[in-house]
C-alpha cells in the first residue's frame, strides 16, 4: 500500500513477544513498512527522536508505561496519526480509559487481515 | 519409493487440524497465521509456535511459583502474566487456553486462591496438549515437504536416470 509513492508506515507497540512477530508480519504483508516498540515507553522514544508513522497499534496492558498512558502522551505531543487499541479485555471500564485517552479505534485481540483492512480504508477515508 | 504419500501427509495434516478445531483448541487465526507463511518466510507458523512455546513455559513457571507462595500471592503480578498469556495465545489461535487464562484471570481478580489453582491445573493440561499436537502436526508438515522433495527430484538426476 503506498501513500504518494511511498509505502504507508506502522508501528506496533507490545510487550509480548509473540504479538509483535505476528502483528509485523500481518502488516508487512498488506505493504506496510514497520517498526515494533516493546512498550509505550519505546514508542514515545521513537517519536521523540523524530520518527513518524501513519498509524500505531497500541497494547493497552504493558510495563513502564502502558497504551492508555503513551496514547496521552503522544496526542499531548501533538500526534494526530490514526492510534489503534489492542486489548485482551473486552468492553468495560479499562477499555473506555483507553478509548478516552485519544484512540481513534480500539479492537480486542487477535489482530487479524479483517481489522487490518478496516484500519486501511480508515486511514484512506482520513486521508482524503 | 519411500513410501510417503504427499497427499497422504496433507490428509494427515487436514484431518489433525480437523480435530482440533473441533475440539475448539484452535479458531481461524491459526488459519490466518498459515496465510501469512510465505516464500519469504516459508517456516513462519513453526517459528512463531515455537517462540510462543518458549514465552508460555515462562509464563506457566512465573504463575506457578506465584500460586505456591500461600502467604502473599501476588494476584497483581499473575494478572499481568495472564493477560500476556492470553494475548499471545489469541495471536496464535489457542483458543481453548485463551478461554481458560480468561477464567484464570477472573479468578485472581476476585483473590481466589482455590480458583486460581485449579485455572493453572487446567491451563498445564490444556498447555500440554496443545505443544503434543502442534509438535505433531509440524512432524508430519515435515514428513511431507521432505516427501515432496523425492517425488520431484532436481532436474540433473533425470539427465543421468532416464528411468527415474
């Protein structure tokens, strides 16, 4: 997928391993360039060292700083690409923190080609 | 001949698969994980189980030695265990011990020690199982990808055996 001739970026942010492997490789196969942060600590780093992103699939539950805390301090930094929650809980209070703290979209757990595509003709319809 | 049937390993593997989404072990993201596997990453679902393989027996150690302290069991602790257990295993499509991390989790929310026990009896077994089948199903994958590789043999062994 490419965006004025250059591929459409994403960064996933978790802190289980195995997420990240899966999640890379789902998104690398619809085009994607990607990054992985292990947790919302990482990612914040990224950005502040200049790096940015169409989207980011954010964890809400992960150590040293976690997905509802970096959504607050990206979007307080003033980052306005599309931030995607992914959370093992379904609805509840915990997710209704997350969604509050600037989502644009919040999916329970597996990420999947389905959620992906969904996520794409978002940030198409954003983009446009 | 070596006596392996391609087809018959891919039945093999079919009918495996078959039951264990019968049995609700796996859901369609294992179905999803075989989509992704690819020329470039040809051994992508083996790999992926395996590094999930490595993470669970971890997290199973961290949530037993948690449990067996009787005196201050960390319910916090194995909450943030669980719930990566469950998110790695929803990646894969181990549906079944998602459920039962689910349960285990709802459990050390309440500081239900009883519950909590017997959640990671359940979650071992469940763990078990899931590693002899999947260890199984790569077995015969290999089988027939070596299968594969006799019955079409590279091109200079047919130049010097005609009848081959």
């Amino acid at each position: 997928m490419k965006k004025g001739g250059r591929k459409i970026s994403a960064l996933v942010v978790d802190d289980d391993r195995v997420i990240r492997v899966v999640e890379e490789k789902l998104l690398v196969r619809f085009g994607l360039e990607t990054k992985v942060a292990k947790n919302g600590k990482e990612a914040l780093d990224l950005f502040v060292a200049g790096n940015t992103f169409d989207f980011v699939v954010m964890d809400m539950e992960m150590p040293v700083m976690d997905g509802p805390e970096a959504t607050r301090a990206l979007r307080a930094r003033g980052v306005d690409c599309m931030i995607v929650g992914v959370t093992s809980r379904g609805d509840g209070p915990e997710k209704a923190e997350f969604e509050a703290a600037g989502l644009n979209c919040c999916w329970e757990k597996p990420l999947n080609a389905q959620i992906v595509g969904t996520i794409l003709d978002k940030l198409a319809k954003k983009l446009s | 001949m070596l006596g392996l049937s391609v087809e018959q390993l891919r039945a093999d593997m079919n009918r495996l698969l078959a039951i264990l989404f019968h049995q609700g072990v796996l859901d369609e993201q294992f179905l999803q994980l075989q989509q992704l596997q690819d020329e470039s990453s040809p051994n992508f679902v083996s790999e992926v189980v395996t590094i999930y393989f490595h993470e669970s027996e971890k997290l199973l150690r961290n949530l037993r030695a948690l449990l067996v302290d009787k005196e201050l069991s960390d319910y916090k602790k194995m909450g943030i265990h669980l719930n990566q257990l469950m998110g790695s295993s929803s990646s894969i499509g181990a549906q079944r011990l998602r459920n039962v991390c689910a349960a285990f989790r709802a459990a050390s929310e309440l500081n239900n020690r009883p519950g909590c026990l017997r959640a990671l009896e359940l979650l071992e077994y469940e763990y078990c199982y899931l590693k002899n089948k999947l260890h199984e199903f790569f077995q015969i994958e290999q089988q027939r990808m070596l299968a594969a590789a006799v019955r079409y043999p590279a091109p200079q062994q047919h130049r010097n055996n005609p009848q081959g």
